[in-house]
C-alpha cells in the first residue's frame, strides 16, 4: 500500500498519460496527504478558545470557516436551550483583510496563532460584552441582542485589546502605549504618551511573550479605579541582525534578541491611578536584572500581587504592593536548586486569602495562604503533579484542578488510607495508593476547607482539559480519546453533563470518516531510565503482520512541555506515515511532560544528554521486537524535536538511518535568554554543558542521512542555527538534504506549503527507510 501511496500522491505528475490512465486506481480509503492539507478539515468542527460567560449562561468559542480553514469566526450558544450561533463574522466584518504590522506578526508568532479573522476575544466581567480584536482594528459585541459595533478603524494596530472589569471602559495598545476608551461615549484618552523607538508601555516584552506565557502587559484592578502597567526598554538588548527572505526578495532586520549571558530588556512596573491621573513606580527591589513573571490583583482592588523571579530563576518572590505609594514587601519566596517553574497557579479569594501552586515536596500542588503569605494547609498532595488550577466555588469550598494520576483499590478490609503522602515541611499523612498516568488527563477537585483526598469529576480513559466559569458551578469539557476526536461540551461542576457545544461526532457525515478503517492500532507502553518511568505509545500500519519487518519513525519533541504520549485521538498526519508502511514511535524522554521536579530536572545544565540517552533506550528496545526493521529507523521533529533529531542522527549508539530536523536550534548560546539559562544557566559559567550540545563538533559522527529545514523568516530560533550546520557538512564535503521555506517564521503555515512539507517528509523517508531505500531491496 506504501508503494501505491507514493506513486498516487507524489510521482502521478511524472507518469505518462497512458501510464497513469492504466495505472490502479487508488483506494478512496486511503488517507492522501492531498486530503490532509484542504478543506474541510479532518479534525471536523472543533471549537477552539472556548469559555463560558461570568454568569455560566453563554458560551463563546472560535470555529473555522468550512470555505477556508485558516479563518476563524465568533460563535456563542446558550448553555440552556437553543442552537450555536455566529456572534462575529470575519468576512462579512472585514472582507479585505490587509497586511499585518510586523509587531502584530510578531505578536501572532510568539502566541503560537497562524489564523486570521477573530483569533482571541475576551469577556468583561459583568458578561456584558465580548471583545474582539480583528486584523488590526477592535468590535465589541454586545450579548444583549447581539449587535456588532466597531470600536476603531484607524491605520495603526490596536493589540491586546480588554473590557475593563466593571464594562465601562475598553483599553488597548496602539503605537507603543496604553489607550483607554470610555464606552459611554467612544471618548479615548491617551495613558501613556512616550511610547516610541525602543520604549514600550504596557506590552509583554519579548521574553515574557516568548517564554514565560505572559502576553500582557497591563492590568486593571477590580473597581476600575487602578491600571498596573509595566515600561519596557530595550536599549539594552543586543541588535542582531537577522535575513527575512521572502519569495520577493530580503532585508536585513535588526532584531533586539536577548541571547543567553547578555542583556535582556529593562522591565518596570507602575500603577496609573484614573482618579487623580497620578503615575507611580512600582518596588520591584533593588536589583534591575529581574523577570517580571506574573501580576494579579485582590479580590478587593487593595492589593496588588507580583511574582518576582531572578535572572537565574532559582529564585521566585511574591510580592505584596500597595497600589497607592509602590511600596512592596515579599511574602512568600520558593526556591530551587535547579529553577523554579512559573505557572497561572494564583488566584485571589473573597476573603483576602489565596492558593497558589509550590513543588516543596518535589510534586507541583495547590496550597491556601492568607492575605500575608502564612500557610494555611495543602489543598493537594501525593505522589503525582497538579498540571493547573482550573476554578474555585468559594461558596462551596470546592477547588478545580486538572492532574493525571489514579488511585488503586484499597486492600480488602481497609477503610482508610494505607499509603504515607509527603506534605511540605517533611510531615506525611496517611492516603490511599496514588501513582502517575501520564497518559489520561482528567478534572479533580479537591477541599478548600480541610485536607482531604481529591475526587474525579470527568471520566477516565481519555484526555481532558476544563475552562470553568468565575465561579466555579459549570464548565466546559473538552474530551478525547484513542477513538473520539476532540468534543466540547458544557458540563455542572459535579461532572453532569449538560449540552453539547461542538459533539465532534465521528459518523458517516464526519470528514475524517472515510480514511477511519485504515486508522493504525495504537499501544502504549513504559521504558524504566534511572529509575523514572517513561512512557511510549506505538501506532502501526493498517494490515499490519507481526511476521513480517517494518521501517520505524520515531516523532520526538524531547524538551521542556508538556509531553506528547497521550491517550488522545491520533492527529491525520501520524496517518500518512503509518499508510506509507511505517510503525510510528513517540517516547517522552527525561525532561519532558508535567511530571516531578526532579524527572524535568535531570536535563538541567546538560540539555541534549539524558534525552538522547532516552532515545537511545527506545531505539534498543524498537531492535529487540521482531517486527521492526533495525537498520531502518528515522527520526523527525520540529524546533527542540529538530535539536533532538539532529542530536540523535550524531550519536553512534542511536544508529539512524535518517533524520529530519527541523527549525533546530544548533547552539544554545545563540538561543534566548530566559529559556536556555533556566535550563543551562549561562555560557560563561557552564561552558561543558553548553560545549556538549553543540551540534557542529559532532557532524562527523553523522550515521545516516539528514534532511535540514527552515523558515527563512524565523525570529525565534534564527536561521543562522541551520547556515552554520550547512556550512559545517559542505566544509566536510559531507553530502545533505535542504528544504528552506521563504516568508516563513518558527513553522510552516498554510495548506498549500504545509502540503509540500509534507510530500517532502514522504519522499525523503521512503527513499531512506522506505520501499526505495537501500536496505529495503536487499
């Protein structure tokens, strides 16, 4: 079936017309990467961005258009009765969508969004409005009636648009500063005015948007009274110039980078008072050399919290500010001998008390402190990480968190628990038998009143992630597993299932439903690495015969995230290799996956180490099965999946016989400095660990065949980590393959170039590992 794949897919072009007219004809159930890049999209109608109105009665999402994949449109349905509807029409709202400004680019690149039309929108707190920036310019929805009003329509960008939290007011950044319009009048006024050159108000800087997952700048205070808005100053961030190439040509830009060891952005935080139109600088201590991570308000407006972290990241201050004078004082620190993670763990209660997420027993849980940072009690423990805070009910003492772990069954005649769970401090309590499932993701809840175990809410087998309401009485499910693609549905905070949203269901209608009999069995297993367990999931060709010898791709990411082997609907791509004949291999190495503090931190000051050598465990125990063809084995991945492959096709004990890298950063001196240092430190003070994941000394060593790719447009990993690996092979007369993407960033957007990746992909395995490579004839 490869062999026929190929020819239809690929090489149809090349074949006489009389060849091709004999030629079979395909299998209409075989999945074409033709199908995989057009539209409809195989995924079918999934609802992306979705959350419920403050009060839990209506619920907004985002859906691709049917006509076009890549734009997307508002919709709402009611959480009672009543069908979903289209609240913001792209199209019919803008119909000649025009050229992004290059910081919008770059904002879109950093938030990870390749769609146009509506792509983020956001609810004031009364559930009033909805906001919608769309191609530069903002509407606002109003939910009563449903009527669409354009806030401004002006040549400049207006970014990170928001409702204020009490509605009368919509603030966005226009021209590097902070714009509030009064919505009772359409009056704007300017907060900032010097906003110009390398001086931003009120915009994440690079680093924060690129790697801490902050992608504001600003914040307004629950009584509208207070703004907390920080100034960037990029003065001090080394230029680096860096190609755009496009199909038209090419300039230089000269991009402010912050690489690892240098100078990064001068960050300050102040508060705008509306009322007397004051401005005042926020005590962020007396070292300028920080990272502002995270901002939130209390409940009341009278305090202002701020997550601290030093430039090492070994160290993480929550900050108490009075928004009045600036004044600050630190209540809580946590510390790391490695780095200590960020997260959206904070959350303000009624009462001036707040949770917040610690890994203190060497597992990320939830604690509850009051107003001046004293410990109240943990809310979770175990043996096993809380992934995120989800929602809190105040009124109920229910706290809302996702996790992947299970309980096993109590020994027969226990009633309590038999197990000992660490708590912070060294104390332990007694809890039944709790283990990690890195592979299923549910919804829990735990007790904000007393310490107890926690209980499931969603159900077991499959993958889930949870958007719940403010407070904390229904949300929004999303569910998948081996056999269900993704569905969102509106659930009670009891897990009671209310309506659908987009059911997603996979019948005849489905676009996915044709190609469904050919979908591979997929198994999962572990591997044990110094005594951590690693988990892999397989997927097999259709019709596939255990007697018989198989070509492997191994699909690596391998870095910091939050792991790849799932029990979740396996996306169309994975199909287009297993219906060219290949058993599909997925390891999530040490490092890799929320999983404990010291199973992330073994890769600490020796990134492209202990991952490989996870690799190289999975690659033994691929040769160990009779059914896997050892001497054809591949490996492919994008960005630290390219680092991965390009790592592994150098190290004698994987023995690839090819490998597709993609985007991969080459040296980790040239990437930025927030994410390498957490992970490496500085080149000055680890140059062994920064020399050892240097992929040029190692080309020699190269085991078989590489195919190198690159968007020629990159801004996050530079091109300039490829060049010099292509400079590197032809200095050695060492013989390559080059795809390079011009116009493209951090990825390969689109379906018309998608598709060409991917008929790329195809043929460069096929003639490696496949029915035309070497060791195939023999």
């Amino acid at each position: 079936m490869r062999n026929k794949l190929l020819a239809s897919t690929l090489f149809l072009a090349a074949l006489s017309p009389f060849t091709a007219a004999m030629a079979q004809a395909p299998d209409p159930a075989v999945l074409t990467p033709e199908r995989v890049f057009a539209n409809p999209s195989l995924a079918g109608p999934v609802a992306r961005g979705v959350s419920l109105s403050p009060d839990g009665e209506l619920v907004a999402f985002l859906r691709s258009r049917e006509d076009d994949v890549d734009v997307l449109d508002l919709w709402a349905a009611p959480t009672g009765e009543g069908e979903p509807f289209k609240l913001i029409d792209a199209r019919a709202l803008v119909p000649d969508a025009g050229e992004l400004s290059e910081a919008e680019k770059a904002r879109r690149e950093r938030m990870r969004i390749s769609q146009r039309g509506v792509v983020e929108y956001s609810w004031d707190q009364q559930g009033r409005y909805i906001l919608a920036p769309l191609e530069g310019d903002i509407f606002l929805a109003e939910r009563e009636g449903g009527a669409v009003r354009r806030l401004t329509e002006t040549e400049a960008d207006e970014i990170d648009a928001k409702v204020s939290p009490r509605g009368n007011f919509v603030s966005f950044v226009r021209d590097q500063d902070l714009v509030v319009l009064a919505l009772d009048g359409d009056r704007e006024t300017a907060i900032t005015t010097d906003g110009e050159g390398l001086v931003s108000w009120a915009t994440a800087e690079f680093i924060a948007q690129e790697e801490m997952d902050r992608d504001t700048g600003y914040w307004w205070s629950p009584d509208e009274r207070y703004i907390a808005l920080q100034r960037t100053d990029e003065s001090t961030v080394d230029v680096i110039p860096r190609l755009d190439i496009t199909g038209g040509g090419a300039r230089v830009i000269e991009q402010r980078y912050p690489r690892a060891g240098r100078p990064n952005a001068v960050v300050e935080l102040y508060v705008h008072d509306r009322e007397t139109g004051q401005r005042t600088k926020v005590d962020l201590g007396a070292d300028a050399d920080i990272y502002l991570a995270r901002v939130d308000w209390s409940v009341d407006g009278r305090t202002l919290y701020v997550q601290r972290q030093s430039r090492d990241q070994k160290t993480l201050d929550l900050l108490s500010v009075d928004p009045a004078t600036g004044a600050s004082r630190v209540i809580l620190t946590r510390t790391s001998d490695a780095w200590v993670p960020l997260n959206h763990d904070f959350r303000a209660l009624d009462d001036g008390r707040f949770i917040w997420s610690s890994e203190e027993t060497g597992w990320k849980h939830l604690y509850l402190y009051e107003r001046d940072g004293t410990l109240v009690r943990p809310i979770t423990y175990g043996p096993w990480p809380v992934k995120s805070l989800n929602g809190v009910n105040q009124q109920t003492g229910e706290v809302f968190f996702t996790a992947s772990f299970g309980y096993a069954e109590r020994p027969e005649g226990v009633t309590g628990g038999h197990s000992a769970c660490p708590l912070p401090g060294g104390q332990v309590t007694m809890c039944d038998v709790q283990g990690e499932r890195p592979t299923i993701q549910r919804l829990w809840r735990a007790s904000l009143n007393e310490l107890r175990q926690a209980t499931p809410v969603t159900s077991d087998g499959g993958w889930w992630s949870a958007s719940m309401n403010k407070t904390g009485t229904a949300f929004v499910g999303n569910y998948t597993d081996l056999d269900t693609p993704m569905q969102s549905g509106l659930y009670r905070a009891d897990g009671t299932f209310v309506r659908w949203i987009e059911e997603n269901r996979l019948d005849a209608d489905h676009p996915i439903h044709p190609y469904v009999s050919r979908r591979g069995e997929v198994t999962f297993g572990t591997l044990d690495s110094h005594g951590e367990m690693l988990v892999w999931q397989m997927t097999t060709p259709p019709g596939f015969d255990p007697s018989k010898q198989y070509p492997v791709v191994m699909q690596v990411y391998g870095g910091p995230s939050g792991g790849g082997v799932r029990r979740a609907w396996q996306g169309a791509t994975n199909q287009l290799l297993t219906e060219a004949g290949y058993i599909v291999f997925r390891l999530d190495n040490r490092g890799e996956g929320d999983r404990s503090a010291a199973f992330k931190q073994a890769l600490y000051l020796k990134m492209g180490q202990p991952e490989i050598e996870d690799q190289v465990l999975a690659a033994n125990y691929l040769r160990s099965l009779p059914y896997v063809a050892d001497d054809r084995i591949a490996m492919m991945g994008w960005s630290y999946g390219g680092f991965m492959s390009l790592m592994a096709l150098t190290e004698p004990d994987m023995g690839l016989t090819a490998a597709i890298a993609g985007a991969p950063p080459t040296e980790w001196s040239l990437y930025d400095t927030h994410y390498t240092e957490r992970f490496m430190s500085t080149p000055e003070l680890n140059p062994e660990g920064y020399a050892a994941s240097d992929a040029i000394p190692r080309l020699p060593n190269l085991t078989g065949r590489l195919l190198l790719m690159h968007g020629m447009a990159d801004d996050n990993v530079i091109l300039e980590n490829s060049t010099r690996v292509i400079d590197a092979l032809q200095a050695s007369s060492i013989p390559f393959e080059l795809m390079l993407y011009p116009g493209q960033r951090h990825g390969v957007r689109g379906n018309e170039r998608q598709l060409q990746q991917w008929r790329t992909y195809l043929d460069f395995l096929d003639r490696t590992i496949g029915s035309r490579a070497p060791a195939a004839q023999d």
